[in-house]
C-alpha cells in the first residue's frame, strides 16, 4: 500500500497484520465536560487533532450506562473520574428482578451518547474511533453501588449489596440483571454502528481479579454476558481492556476481539510477550503521565516498539491517563513511534 490512512492502519493492525508504523493513541477523562454531548464531543475531538491521534477511545462519564437503570449521581462532586453516587436503582438483591431491557432510543443516557459519537464523527471523519462500554458484570456493579475494583469503593455508597448476597442467595436474579443489562448493551451497541463507531473499547474493568471473582464464578457471570455484547458489535473493531493488577489477559484468547488492553507494569500482569492472540494494545506505565517523567515514557515506548518490532502493535498507556497529565508527556508518547521509524 503506497498511502496508509488513518483507518487503514487502524483495521490492519487489529486484523493481525503489520501496517507501515505501529499507532498510537492516549485517552483521558475531562471531567467538567462530559456531562452534555456538545462537550463531550468538542473536547474530544479538540483532544485528538491536538495530538493528532492514529484513533480515538471515547471517554465518557464513566457512570453513563448504569444512569439507563435510574442511579443518581452528583456531577458537582467527583472522586478522581467517579461522581458521588446519590441513590441506586438495586438498593438490596431482591431488587434485581425489577430491571428491565431498556432500548437505547428510548433511554436519555443512552441517546445522549450516541449524540456525542455522532458529533465526533462530524469532527474527526477520517480518524478511527471506538466507544468504551463497561461489561454487564460491570455494569451491574456500578448499580448497586459496588466498585468493578477488588480494593475500592463506591464514591457515595457507604454499606452496598455484598457480593455474597448478589451471586449466592439470590443467584438467578444476578442471571436476570446480568441478561437485561447485556441486552440493552447490545441494543445500543448495534446504535452506535449507526452513529459512526467503528467499534468498542470493551471493558471489564477489576472483575478478571481472582480477589473478586475466581474463573468459575467469572466464567457464570461475565463470559456468557459478553458474548452477547460482543456478538452485537461484531461489525466493527473491538479492543478488550481488562483493569489493574492480576487482570489475567489470557484469560480472553478466545473472545471475539480484536485487540487487548491491560496493565504491562502492574502486579500480578504479563508484560508485552504475553502469549495472547489478539494484537496487543499498551505498553506505558499510565501513571508516569501524572508525574510528567518524560525520560521514563520514551524509555518505555521505545521497549515496547523494540519487543514489538515484527507483530502489529498498538502504542498507548496501560489505563486511562490520570487527570494532571502533562501536555509534554503526551507529545512524548506521540513522538515515540516516528522517533522508532527514524532509529530504523
């Protein structure tokens, strides 16, 4: 190919094969501008050309799909990227058999999301882009006021649903939540296709931790829930991220994805020679971008794009960069792979 674009590096790369560069891209929450569409996407789309990203990762509210039940949150009073929980639509287990499918045309958190990706498009037409949707066992987490993390807590919710109580005594209700959740996901999914998505940025969040939930227990009430969401985006590109420390990539080898994401420097985690059979999404420790160590993000690019030299790879932070990220750590990050294509 004579003239790589955007998107075709994007589709080759995540189809498993080598483009003439690796991509690169950064993501992070704006947290004063993600409460409407117009400020989301305005700011989204500035973010990119800024940079001028190879592809984008939507970062939304990160409350947006548990809002389509009806929790409350206060967007004046936010805990890092998380705003405080003000009530929950599942306030015991028992409740769980009260959630019902929601459509995404009917649903105002749902819609107004699609607005955004639909902006976004407008703004950004030749650059890829993929929305992030948490996994129904995420989704059903941040409902009842638990945290997707094996050693967090929901900002606002003081005494939640035990996990006990939600997937042992009330077990199949846990099944209906989880299939009402994965349903509706797949609705909207199928949506943001229309919208002008390209994909998604599929999160499990904390829930591949063997703290908090062991492989049986995450095989019953994640895999099967996934699947029907991933089956619904299956038009597209899809990048798994699995969160924080003994996220257990491998774990997802035979998922229906295109790439994976996960945290190469966190305990517990393989790094970059991980035997995993989706392209490889990461590589920087995300936490240096706070601390602006412009020397350790170029060491640790540069390692990455070494190790990952022969297979298709995608450059970025291990997590989504924290809120004081510095503008030279990430013209550093974007300079990584043309200062590899000038090393070759």
């Amino acid at each position: 190919m004579s003239e790589w674009s955007k998107q075709d590096r994007f589709n080759a790369i995540l189809s498993g094969e080598r483009a003439d560069r690796p991509i690169v891209s950064g993501w992070r929450h704006f947290i004063d501008k993600e409460q409407n569409a117009d400020d989301l996407a305005e700011t989204t789309i500035s973010f990119t050309k800024k940079y001028d990203w190879d592809w984008v990762k939507i970062n939304p509210r990160a409350t947006y799909l548990a809002e389509s039940w009806g929790n409350k949150y206060d967007f004046q009073d936010y805990q890092t990227v998380f705003p405080r929980q003000e009530t929950t639509a599942v306030p015991a287990a028992a409740n769980l058999w009260d959630l019902e499918v929601k459509k995404a045309a009917e649903s105002a958190p749902l819609l107004e999301q699609l607005d955004a990706v639909r902006k976004i498009r407008q703004g950004l037409p030749d650059t890829p882009l993929i929305q992030t949707v948490f996994s129904p066992l995420t989704v059903l987490l941040f409902i009842v006021g638990r945290s997707a993390y094996v050693t967090k807590t929901v900002f606002g919710i003081e005494n939640p649903v035990t996990l006990e109580s939600l997937f042992t005594e009330h077990r199949a209700a846990a099944h209906h939540a989880l299939h009402v959740i994965s349903l509706t996901l797949a609705d909207y999914v199928t949506e943001l296709k229309q919208a002008g998505s390209d994909g998604l940025f599929y999160a499990v969040t904390g829930t591949a931790h063997p703290g908090m939930f062991d492989e049986a227990r995450f095989n019953e009430f994640s895999r099967p829930y996934d699947s029907i969401v991933l089956e619904a985006a299956s038009y597209g590109k899809n990048v798994l991220h699995t969160c924080g420390t003994y996220a257990q990539p491998e774990r997802f080898n035979d998922y229906r994805i295109d790439g994976i994401s996960w945290d190469t420097k966190a305990e517990g985690n393989p790094d970059l020679d991980a035997a995993l059979t989706a392209t490889k999404v990461g590589g920087v420790d995300h936490a240096l971008f706070a601390a602006n160590d412009i020397a350790q993000i170029q060491q640790q690019a540069e390692e990455a794009l070494n190790l990952m030299n022969d297979q298709p790879f995608i450059l970025a932070p291990n997590c989504a960069i924290p809120l004081n990220v510095t503008d030279e750590a990430l013209k550093q990050l974007k300079k990584s792979v043309f200062e590899k294509e000038t090393r070759v």
